[in-house]
C-alpha cells in the first residue's frame, strides 16, 4: 500500500510536469524538475525510512537534498557547466567568427584568418585589435562584426577615428542568401525548430543588440534575415 501511494505521488507530479511544460521558461523549467525530482526522491526516502529500510531511504533522501542544493540533475549543471540548446549565437565571415550569449548578451569570438588566426577576440590586446581591424578591411562583413565588438569591448572608440571608410562600417548585412545550417546557428537554434521558436529566439536577441540599445546595427540585420529565412520555409 505505502508503494502504491508512492507510486501516485510521483505520476501526479510527472502530469504536472508535463502539463507546465509547454507554457513555462525553459530555464525556469529545468528548476521545476529539479525541485520535482528532488522531492519525489525525499519522499521515497521517507516512505523507505517508515518502512524499515533506513539504508535505501537515507540515500534517496541524500540525493534528493543534494539534487535540490546543489542544482545538479543528470549532466545538467545548473551552476553555470553545461548550457541549454539555444542559449548561443554563431555568426560566421570569412575572418572571424563571433558569439553571442542569449542570457548576457557578451559577445565574443575567434579569429579565423591572418596573422592572430586561432586566436580569441578577448585575448587580444587593444593594439593586436587595431592591427587585426585594418587586417580584416577588405571584407565587408569581419569588419561589422569586429566594430560590434569594439562597441562592446571600447565603447566610444568611434570618437577617436578619423575619416572611418571602413567597407560596410555599421551597415546592412550580405543579402546573399544564407543557408538553413546558418540561420540556425545566427538564432541559436537547433534545427526543425518551429515558427514560435524562432520568433521567440528572434525577441530575445533584438533585445540584446538591437542599435537603439547600443548593440551592433550588423549583428542585428542578420539576426532579422536568419528570422525571415527560416520563416520563409514555413510558409
């Protein structure tokens, strides 16, 4: 009998898992279950102590304290390890590659090309960044991303450049059309996400680097042409 009470309280808490998850924050999510979970095996514990078996039930109850603590459940750390599908941006040109992080909008990236190739953008000192600057001037689209970073990384660098003629400075993105793999990636998603997906992922971003919020005028004409891609095969 004390098993098949146990038994309903985890399914009750399973449906009700099931029922928030489509209308709950992923990450919000992910604490729910790990608070679920957690308590499920505390319960159990409980019901094992009750019943005798007090070296079954302390170790439930153990794992269900440290799931609920420590905030580890499986492979997910929730203490800042692995992050969740999504949760960063990938944009490509041929000297650079730039990330965007969804949740603190740094950005970051990596050198593909030249003489600092390999080499991460947050490694480089400002001098390495000039030379790298006048390096990646013959393309238009690493030099957009490299001034997004330079808007993040020396606000009002602008101020002390003279006669700025930087191919493609601050405007539009390549309206080259881009591939599936790309617009994924730029949106931060996996592939086969759906229209509410992407829209959502496409909120979220804008938020980050729209230009009205100082962000990168580049950045966000990709983010909005990796929205109407995707979308343009939904229809």
């Amino acid at each position: 009998m004390i098993y098949f009470v146990a038994g309903l309280a985890a399914l009750g808490i399973l449906l009700l898992l099931a029922r928030a998850f489509t209308a709950v924050d992923p990450r919000a999510l992910v604490r729910l279950i790990r608070y679920g979970v957690g308590g499920v095996l505390i319960a159990a514990g409980g019901i094992l102590l009750f019943a005798g078996r007090w070296a079954f039930g302390l170790v439930l109850i153990a794992v269900g304290f440290s799931a609920i603590s420590a905030g580890k459940i499986g492979p997910i750390d929730l203490g800042g390890g692995a992050r969740s599908a999504g949760s960063v941006s990938t944009v490509r040109s041929a000297f650079l590659e730039m990330r965007l992080d969804h949740d603190t909008g740094a950005l970051g990236g990596r050198v593909l090309r030249g003489a600092t190739a390999g080499r991460l953008l947050d490694d480089l000192d400002e001098v390495a960044l000039w030379r790298l600057r006048e390096e990646v001037a013959t393309d238009a689209d690493s030099a957009a991303l490299l001034e997004g970073y330079f808007d993040r990384r020396m606000p009002g660098w602008r101020e002390h450049v003279q006669g700025d003629e930087t191919p493609g400075a601050g405007g539009p993105a390549d309206a080259r059309p881009m591939t599936d793999q790309q617009a994924y990636e730029i949106l931060g998603l996996a592939p086969g996400a759906n229209e509410a997906e992407i829209r959502a992922a496409h909120r979220r971003l804008m938020k980050r680097v729209h230009p009205d919020q100082g962000g990168s005028t580049f950045l966000a004409a990709k983010i909005n042409q990796a929205k109407d891609w995707l979308l343009g095969r939904h229809r």
